[in-house]
C-alpha cells in the first residue's frame, strides 16, 4: 500500500489528500459557508475532474480497464481509460488513467488532423477548474513538454509531472501554455481556456489591472544586479480593493504583460502574456502594493524572465510604455490537504507555534504571515536567511516586531568578524545575534548532526530550526511550519521535518502525512 506513495511528487500528494481528505468527510478546506459545491465538484459527476478516476487507478480498484479511444464516444462520461500513449504520452497509474469524457473533450473533439478534409478540427475548451487542476491535455502532435528553461525551478516536473505525469504542456516550439484564451485566435494552440480564470499561466484578461506607477525604494546587497529590491506597485483604488480582496497569507500576485515584440498582429489583445509570481508584502494603503523582487534566473528563457528583468529595469515614475497589469492576490500558504493557513489554525487550537521559514525575497510571505498572526495566541518563531546581514531587507519593520516574534536572522555566508555593528537596530541586533550563536554552537558540535554547517561552511534556515528541534519545545502535536523561497528552501524543510518527525516512527506513512499537514508553502 505504501509503495505507490513513496513514487508520487509533491503536486500528485496534494491532490491525493485533499481527495482522501473529502472521502473521509473530513473538514479539510476552508468550507462555503452556503454549502454550495464548488466548481471541481461539480465536475465530479460530469467526468470532468480526473482525480476519482487517478485515485481509484493508484488504490487497485480500477480493473478490466481500456486504452482509451472511439468507444469513448458513447460511454458514460465517468468512465476510465488509460491514456492512448502513442497519442498523449503518460507515466504512471495516477497520470496514465483520465475519463472518458476528458478524453472525447480534448482528443476525439480535439484539434487533430481530419483526414477527409484537411483541416483541423475545433480547439477544446478547458474550463478554469480543468486549468487549475491540470486536467487539460493535448496531442503530441500540436504541444510538447516545456522545456525546463521555460519553468521556474519550483515548478518543473520532479514537483509538477501534471497533467500526465511529464511535465506542464507547452505550445511547439514556445515557452506559452498550450491552452490559451487566445487559441481561436492564435492557429497554432492546441486548446482554448475559458475565462474568466485568474490563476498561474491563465492569459485571460478580465482581471489585468493596469499598474500606474513603479517605485523602486530600497536595494539590499553588494551590485544592483544580484540585489533583492523593495518596490512598490501604485494602482487605483478601486482596482488595490479588486487586488486584496481574498488575500491570503503567502498570497500572490501576478504580474503581466503582452510580448509586443514577437507578434505578427496589430491588436494587441491578440498577443501572448508572460508573467511573474510575485508574493505580496506590504498593502500599506490604498492603491499600494509592495514585494521583494529578487535577480531573475538567467538561464531561463527570454519568456519565462521577461517580466521579472522589466519591472527591475522600470525607471520610478509613471510605467514607461504602459503594458503592465497586476492580477488580485490568489493561492497563500496552504497545507497538503489544501487548506490555507489560517482556517488551519482556527479549527486546530492546540496549535501553539507558528515556524516560518524564509529566505531572500521570500521575505515577503513571511511578513504577510506574520501581519495575519500578530492578534493570534500562536506564538511566532521567524527564521529569515540572508547571504550577509547587509542583504537584509525591511530591517524598520523586523526590529519593530521582535517584542511579538521570537526573530533569527541566519547567515549563510560566515561573518568577517562576529562584532556587532553599532549602526544596526537594537532589534536586528539580537536576531542576528542568534544566528551567529546558532553558528559557533553548530560549528563546535561533534555529534554528526545533520543539521550542521554544508560543507562549505555555510548555514541555512533548515538547519538552523532542525538545532530548534531538537529542545523538544516545537512538536508535531502544537507547531505548523512555513517556508517561502527558493526551491531548496521548500524541498530541504519538508525533508528535514520528515526526518526529525518520522525517523524513528513505527508508521512512517501516517508520520509523513502529519509533517504535510503541518508544513505550508505558497507553490
């Protein structure tokens, strides 16, 4: 029974335990107050929401099933089949089995070639909820597996093998979504997404808010280059109401454009939309936005960097060419059972502890967490790792928290010296303090901790709270741990807390499960 699990990634868990989790009739989501049902599960009974079909697949109970193909014509919708691979290529149980009304929506009814007449046939329509559950797929014939170089790190396949278990679905030859709201526009997409659908990759327009004005307010580190810089977002009032509206802790937005320059057309609601995740900081007032915005990847494609290098390059002042919209906040911390962070807290009360865990500009959803906690019980225990202490940002803010929050500021880069600087915050001061204690204490221990320095002398904010562990104050029965930032952060914690939690459990599956309802990140 285990042994399947141990092969599933991290999108494939959460999508398995939100299913476990209502088949239980646990209270596992942030529920509807009107008990109204949602849009995935009003798909259920359609058989277009794929997860019954890949959970009975991976649990045994799918037997006698068929390659999928033109009998799925006239079958009932809910139907399984495996996926024809010849046609849409598959790995493994959960990502090879989709229904049948899946399949006659986007592979019967799909956009292949008709012999008799030479055309290709309507593009299919994938509703907002397909999109985000990743229930839309295509040929081989019209898409293909996005390069790596067109996907942040977090989202690449080892995390997200969605829809079929390979990776996310790119049009030829591009680094653009293969289902776009533009598909009857654009000849060569493959499916068109139905809008309204503000979510990651979605080019829909109708919540593109115009952003106004860019100020750049403060950088943090040694070149404006590989710096992370504070800047904030101006846009109207009505539209900042539009943005905040169901924020979340760790909640983002996005910020978009249309690629002007690679288009054929002179209307430019028919061009393609790059885009760049930001989590949202700071709404300090009306029409203001602020995030952190850390040094694009430049191994990544032109497309999946655009954005990002614009807004750093934007000059402070009106946005020059206009062009750049910003979408209201969506997603936030959430557990392996889907559920946000703080509906999590309200129905947990014996959660005593809140750990989180950041680094760079990942900052800026542990800042969100905590404006969200500060009139909770929990109490806050902030871990933020920076290179050196001069890379730190909002430093104002951070001292004027450490009354209410238990603050480490962990350095990866060993110190020149271990002197403390006159000019730092009181505040600061003894967070960085903590770090550096956390260091030496590190540095001397003999034991063979694993939570000790890399091999290049260097310490991260997953060691440091796998030393915190270890006091036995912070528990699986009274903590929920958040980390927000680079993929390293996000893989390393989970592990960690897998380790420390499960090591020695005599049912390390049910152990592993707790550490995912516990463990929270935005992505």
């Amino acid at each position: 029974m285990i042994k399947w699990y141990t092969s599933l990634t991290c999108c494939t868990l959460l999508l398995l335990q939100a299913f476990l989790c209502e088949a239980e009739e646990q209270e596992c989501v942030a529920g509807n107050e009107k008990n109204e049902l949602t849009e995935d599960e009003k798909e259920i009974p359609l058989g277009l929401n794929a997860l019954p079909v890949h959970i009975a697949a991976v649990m045994g109970q799918l037997t006698d099933i068929h390659k999928c193909g033109p009998w799925c014509a006239d079958a009932t919708p809910t139907s399984a089949c495996l996926m024809d691979t010849s046609i849409v290529p598959c790995e493994g149980d959960f990502y090879c089995t989709t229904t049948c009304a899946l399949w006659n929506r986007f592979i019967l009814s799909g956009p292949l070639r008709d012999i008799n007449a030479g055309e290709s046939k309507e593009r299919p329509t994938a509703t907002c909820a397909m999109f985000k559950r990743f229930d839309g797929f295509v040929t081989s014939e019209w898409a293909e597996f996005c390069d790596t170089s067109c996907l942040l790190p977090e989202i690449r396949p080892h995390r997200y093998p969605a829809p079929t278990g390979l990776g996310l679905f790119c049009q030829k030859g591009t680094c653009y979504p293969a289902i776009s709201s533009l598909a009857e526009l654009i000849p060569d997409i493959p499916a068109n997404l139905e809008c309204p659908c503000n979510w990651f990759g979605s080019d829909c327009s109708d919540d593109f808010l115009p952003i106004q004005k860019i100020e750049h307010t403060a950088s943090y580190g040694d070149e404006q280059d590989n710096a992370v810089v504070s800047t904030t977002l101006t846009v109207s009032n009505e539209n900042w109401y539009k943005i905040i509206d169901n924020h979340q802790p760790g909640g983002v937005i996005r910020l978009t454009h249309r690629d002007l320059y690679n288009t054929n057309t002179t209307n430019s609601d028919h061009v393609r939309v790059q885009e760049q995740p930001y989590a949202l900081a700071f709404a300090p007032k009306e029409g203001k936005l602020q995030i952190l915005t850390a040094p694009p990847d430049r191994s990544l494609h032109i497309v999946a960097r655009a954005v990002a290098e614009r807004v750093r390059s934007l000059p402070n002042g009106p946005v020059e060419g206009g062009n750049l919209y910003v979408n209201p906040s969506i997603a936030g911390f959430f557990n392996g059972q889907w559920t946000f962070l703080l509906p999590f807290l309200d129905t947990n009360p014996s959660m005593k502890h809140v750990v989180l865990m950041s680094t760079g500009a990942g900052l800026s959803g542990s800042v969100s967490a905590v404006q969200a906690l500060q009139k909770r019980p929990q109490k806050i225990h902030m871990f933020h790792g920076v290179r050196r202490i001069k890379d730190l940002p909002f430093q104002d803010y951070l001292h004027q928290l450490t009354n209410q929050v238990s603050l480490m500021i962990v350095e990866s880069q060993p110190p020149m010296d271990f002197k403390e600087n006159d000019s730092w915050l009181p505040g600061i001061t003894v967070a960085v303090k903590r770090g550096r204690e956390m260091r030496q204490l590190l540095t001397n221990d003999s034991s063979g901790s694993s939570a000790g320095l890399d091999q290049g002398g260097k310490l991260y904010v997953q060691n440091a709270v796998h030393h915190e562990l270890t006091k036995g104050e912070l528990t699986l029965d009274n903590t929920v741990f958040v980390a927000c930032g680079r993929l390293a952060l996000l893989d390393e914690s989970r592990e960690m807390l897998t380790q420390n939690f499960c090591g020695n459990s005599e049912n390390p599956y049910e152990c592993s499960q707790q550490v995912g309802l516990h463990f929270f990140t935005n992505i």
